[in-house]
C-alpha cells in the first residue's frame, strides 16, 4: 500500500473545521480552546476520520465502509477533536466509532451548505413585526377563534423523518396561532400592500433551496434549517417565533407542498 503523506492544514481549513464544530468537541462536551493559568490554549486536534495510513487490521475492520472523500487530506475527512477523543478514536479503530464519526461530519457538512445559502434568501423587514408580535403579545388561548381544523393536512404532507414529538408541535403551533398570524399579515398588508405575497414567495425560495440541495429529502432536517435561518435573518430575536412562523407556512403549503 502506498503511503500518504500528512498535509499541513492551511489556517483557513483550520478555522472552517474549528467553526463547524462551534468550538466544542463533537464526541463529547469539552470546550476546544482551554484555559490554563490563564493562558489561552489550543485543546484539540485534527483528526482523520478514515485513517491517513491504515495498518493493515484498521484497513479490514474499514473495508466497504464510505469514505468522504477520496483525498484523505480533504476538509471533509477531518475534524476537529479534543485530545482524549482523538486518542480513543485512534486506538483501538473500531467501526462503531467510525460509523459514527462518519455521521456526525455528514450533519455538519450539510449544515456547513445550508449556512452558504443564507446568503441567497432575503426575507422583508416586516417579518420582524410578526416575530416582535408572537414573542411579545398577550395570548388568551381559551378564545373561540382558536383554529379548528383538520390535522389531516400536516399528516399528509410530512413523512416518516418528522417525528411525532415535532408533529405535535406543529399541529399545536397551527391551533395556537394560525388565526393570529394571518391577521397580522392582513393587517401589515393595509399598511404596505403585498407583503403576505412577498414574505410567502421568500420563504417557498428559501424552502426549495433547501429541498434542492438536501438530498435526501429529510425533511426534519428541512424543518430545522428552515427555523435556523429565519431566527438568524431576524437576528436570534425569538426561536419560538420562529418556530410558529415557519408551521404556519406548513399549513400554509409554501413548506411541505
Ligand atoms: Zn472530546
């Protein structure tokens, strides 16, 4: 077998595999800058996820396994690990823990990607009145108007990747504040004309882009990264808000058509 040669990561790889990680290990909670004395230190290593130069019992307990990438040196076939993980990750190989590791870098690739599409999707500024709205209004949930409806939609729009536990709150958000939303809307409307339109047609982008570029049509994954841009554009003012937001347009049908 030929050798492959260690490639010095260039400072910009470095900080993109720190970034994706959020700066904490990803096998377990520690915190990947450390303090000692306090003196800044750096607590963690770039890790091979396939071995850079497998001996030869890793290369069978590996053989047949994915590999991210073909150059063992690409981003995609490292990531950043504390210490003690990388030398448990090491020694013994195991393909348990690799499978696993393959996972956890899958996630954060794809939502490396969905982060590069922010860029893409703008949404008005009147989506911060509803947000300032729903985080911020008194709600009586015991009024009649609360929705009826039918949760039959949800049900058949969604697959088998939505849990139930997201169900639920999805359906709970539409009862809640279905009615609520869509006044508001009416009555940003009266103000500017066409913004229902407008945020709708944004937000329909937003979710094929996302569709288009999830391969696997995941779309709890879809869901999330729906609520993690929308709570980003409106700068983390509520994740609830968010959340109610973006079922709305479930039932809406610009999501999940
Ligand atoms: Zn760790």
């Amino acid at each position: 077998m030929k050798e492959n040669n260690r490639k010095k990561i260039s400072r910009y790889d470095e900080l993109q595999l720190f970034a994706e990680v959020d700066g904490v290990c990803p096998n377990c909670p520690t915190i990947l800058i450390g303090d000692k004395v306090g003196k800044k230190r750096k607590d963690y290593e770039i890790a091979h996820i396939y071995p850079l130069n497998p001996k030869a019992d890793e290369f069978e307990i590996l053989k047949n396994q994915e590999i991210l990438n073909e150059d063992l040196n690409h981003i995609h076939n490292l990531i950043c690990l504390c210490l003690k993980c990388h030398n448990e990750f090491d020694n013994p190989r195991t393909l348990e823990e690799y499978l696993n590791l393959v996972k956890k870098k899958k996630d954060l690739i794809r939502l490396t990607k969905e982060k590069s599409i922010w860029i893409n999707s703008n949404i008005e500024n009147e989506i911060f009145q509803i947000i300032d709205f729903l985080a911020n209004e008194d709600f009586d949930f015991n009024q009649e108007d609360i929705l009826n409806y039918n949760p039959k939609t949800i049900d058949e729009k969604t697959n088998s990747t939505i849990t139930k536990l997201v169900k639920r709150k999805i359906h709970k958000n539409i009862q809640d504040y279905f009615n609520q939303v869509k006044s508001k809307f009416r009555e940003l409307d009266t103000l500017q004309p066409g913004t229902t339109e407008t945020i709708s047609i944004q937000i329909k982008q937003h979710y094929l882009l996302l569709k288009k570029h999830n391969s696997e049509k995941n779309q709890k994954e879809i869901f999330d990264a729906m609520i993690e841009w929308l709570n980003k554009r409106t700068n983390n003012q509520s994740y609830e808000s968010s959340e109610i937001i973006i079922s709305y347009f479930i039932q809406n049908c610009e999501i999940f058509e």
